[in-house]
C-alpha cells in the first residue's frame, strides 16, 4: 500500500526563481539516481508553484509567492522514508532550504533527522484534511512490481 506526500515548501521571498530552478536541475540526476536506489519510492517530482498566479504556474515576473513542492508517492513508513531522503538526497535538501522559508534551522538535515521530519510532517498538505484522499490503481510495493518484470 502506497503513501502520498504532498511537502509544500514556501519559498523566502525575493529569491531568484532562475537560481533555484538551476538548483534543481543541476541535482535532478543525483534525485533520480537517490530515488532508484530507495526502491520503494512509486513517483516522485519536484514541482515550482506561484501562488500570485491564478493557474499557480510560475511566469517570467518576479513573486514572492513561490513554494516548492514534492510531491511523491512511497511504500513503508512516513519515518523509514525520510530516513532514507536524508541519507540518499539530505544534501539536494540542503541546497534547496537554503532557499525555503525556515529552512536553514534544518541543514543539515542529516544533523537535524527529527526537525526535518516534523518539517516535513506539518508542511505535507496529503496528511491533513481534507486532502487525505489517494486512489491506487494497484495494491504491488516497487519492489513487487518491479520483480514482475
């Protein structure tokens, strides 16, 4: 059985959306690599938002109303699987809450497990209602599908 998260990271305002677009994009091998190695994570992204804009699509105009999201879906435990982005990918989050609303207090994350978990468990809008809701189409952990092929 699969569990949503839905980290929704408000972004500090002024910050250049080019820089952390690049930040992005220059982590997304290593995210995708980390994310493989796991093996329990089903789909997962990165995903900027604006919320000045009405479709919450980022434009060419500077905002300071950017958040972050991932938005991913994952086997096992809500702890088990910050466990392992911290030990996979705790660097990518370093990079990134350098640019998130009280996100320097985490870094590193591997020096800050719990705060970032609970960071991580206020700002993860699936866990709260009413967003509470996940269809899966198939009830195979990564691993089983994965084994099939």
């Amino acid at each position: 059985m699969a569990s949503p998260l839905t980290l929704l990271m408000p972004i500090i305002p002024g910050t250049d959306l080019t820089v952390l677009a690049a930040t992005l994009a220059k982590s997304q091998t290593e995210i995708d690599q980390a994310l493989t190695s796991i093996g329990t994570v089903h789909y997962a992204r990165f995903l900027l938002l604006d919320r000045s804009t009405a479709n919450l699509q980022p434009g060419g105009t500077p905002s300071d109303q950017l958040v972050l999201a991932v938005i991913t879906e994952y086997d096992g435990s809500f702890q088990a699987y910050i466990g392992d982005f911290v030990a996979q990918i705790g660097q990518v989050f370093d990079a990134l809450l350098h640019f998130v609303v009280g996100g320097q207090a985490l870094i590193p994350v591997a020096n800050n497990v719990a705060a970032f978990s609970a960071f991580v468990a206020a700002n993860d809008a699936s866990q709260h209602q009413p967003n509470q809701g996940l269809y899966q189409a198939y009830p195979q952990t990564v691993q089983q599908i994965l084994a099939a092929f």
